[in-house]
C-alpha cells in the first residue's frame, strides 16, 4: 500500500498550498492510487479533495461509518465519490459566481459525456487563484506518457 510519500512531488493548490501536510491523511489519500500512479495535484474541494494523478481525476470524500442519522460513530478514511481518466478531459474551466452573500467557485471538467462540476468553495472570495488556476489546468490537460 502506498504511503505520503507518494505525494512527495504533488502541487498542493487552494488552501492546501498553506495547511499543514499530515502524513496519516495523505496516506489514506496514497491508498487509492495504483503503485506506479503519480500525483500531479491535490486540491481540497467543498466537502471533499480532488487528486489529479498522471492518469485520473479523483473526487475524493470522507467515508464514515453513521449509525443514525446525526451520529457519527467513526472516520474511516477516504472514497472515490467519482473520477475520470485525464485522456478524456478535453477542457477545463474556473468559474467564480457571484451567490447573495457571498461568491461560488467551481471547477468545470468538458468531458465526453457533458461537463463536470465540482465546488471547490463558497464564502466571500473565491478561493483558488490565477497561479492555482494554472497549476491545476496544466496538471489535468499535460500530456500523458
């Protein structure tokens, strides 16, 4: 099983790129990928992370074991709430939309099957920036090896 190590050389973008880099979380992350898979960029997203490895896109969320509905009894680690293979992105965009009291912003993924959205946060500013923005469009469309 792979371990943070494996996000040795990964763009940490949005309000990863100040937060503390946990070893334990980021190995739960390494779990999903497939042992010679490379994390090109990891962004935390509302509810959830995205990982752009050098193969796919994974939206990641937490797992938990809920018994009840408001009791959580315990953090399990991760689940891939959806992913799409990089060869088949062929766009994508960042979209910040003014919302009463505040402002969206997303990530637009144009794949064949339509687009993607993803959240990435709502509050009063948007939260990735222009270098983010570029980090994250040159990870996801790179060409592929």
């Amino acid at each position: 099983m792979r371990d943070a190590s494996a996000f040795d050389g990964t763009a940490f973008l949005g309000l990863a790129r100040r937060a503390k880099r946990d070893p334990y979380r980021l190995a739960l992350f390494a779990a999903h990928l497939d042992p010679d898979e490379v994390p090109l960029a990891f962004l935390p997203v509302q509810g959830g992370t995205v990982v752009v490895t050098d193969r796919r896109i994974l939206e990641m969320r937490a797992h938990l074991d809920v018994h009840g509905p408001w009791n959580v009894k315990e953090f399990l680690g991760y689940e891939v709430r959806r992913s799409w293979a990089r060869a088949n992105i062929r766009g994508i965009q960042h979209l910040a939309s003014r919302l009463e009291g505040g402002v969206e912003d997303r990530i637009v993924l144009t794949t064949p099957e339509g687009d993607a959205s993803i959240v990435v946060s709502r509050g009063p500013e948007a939260t990735l920036g222009p270098e983010d923005v570029d980090a994250l469009r040159s990870a996801v469309l790179r060409p592929q090896a």
